[in-house]
C-alpha cells in the first residue's frame, strides 16, 4: 500500500511502500520500504491480526529515524 509519513508540520518525509512481509525466524511483521530504499520494521502481528502493538513499534522506529514524534502514515489504496 502507497503511504507518505508527514511531520506535525504537514512536511512529507516520505513516501514509500507499507506492507506486511515474513522475517527470518516466520513471523508476520508490518514494514515501511520508502522510495529512497530505506527500510523500517514494525513489530510483528499476532495471529489474531491485530496491528496495534505493530503500528506502536512502527511509529517508535520512525522517531529513531527522522527523530520527530507525532509523524504521520498517510496511506493510499489504488481501486
């Protein structure tokens, strides 16, 4: 799914790819893949498909990147 993460200040940061791939020990994790080729795991998601704990582990990975809190995915579905 297209996605843009944006600052509070509406600034894009980037734009890319969020999706849900294997890791290496199975498990089902939620990843960010930006068009610059950067990629930011999630956390992984139980089997109940819940992506709450996912998404915080996401959100706590993009601060380490870009150091900001209160970013935002914006997401985009081609229908």
């Amino acid at each position: 799914m297209r996605c843009a993460i944006s600052s509070r200040a509406g600034q894009v940061l980037a734009r890319g790819n969020l999706a849900i791939q294997k890791d290496e020990d199975g498990e089902l994790r939620l990843v960010l893949r930006t068009d610059a080729g950067t990629l930011i795991q999630g956390g992984t998601i139980p089997a109940d498909g819940d992506l709450t704990s996912a998404s915080q582990v996401l959100f706590r990975q993009l601060f380490e990147t870009w150091g900001m809190s209160d970013v935002t995915i914006t997401a985009k579905s081609k229908m």
